[in-house]
C-alpha cells in the first residue's frame, strides 16, 4: 500500500510520538491515508468535526488563565 503523502519522519513527531510507538503511528498514518483515499468524510461529518473544533477552541479561550 502506497502512503502519499508520506509519514512524517521519527524527529519530526518525537514530541508526541515515543520511538517504541512509532512503528504503529507510520502504519495508522498509510491506513488514515489510504482510507481518505478511498472513502473520504462526508461534508456532514467534516461540518460536525469542525464544530467541535470550534466549540473546543472557544472553551480554550474562555478557560485560559489570564
């Protein structure tokens, strides 16, 4: 299976990626990657998740210690 684009190297996502578990974040990045292929999210679900995110950001902001 093809993982374009590719994998971000082990140094670039070392913060939140420990080397140990790297081996599973590549192969969940080509699965993620190959799924977008070929069965991307519906507009509904892309609108939800940016609602959350929006939600998230917002309780973010009004949570922050000044």
């Amino acid at each position: 299976m093809s993982c374009e684009p590719g994998c971000p190297p082990v140094a670039e996502v070392a913060q939140v990626v420990s080397e140990p578990s790297y081996g599973a974040f590549a192969a969940g990045w080509c699965a993620g990657t190959h799924r977008r292929a070929t069965q991307p999210a519906s507009r509904d679900v892309i609108e939800q998740i940016a609602t959350m995110l929006d939600a998230a950001l917002v309780t973010d902001t009004l949570t922050r210690p000044e």
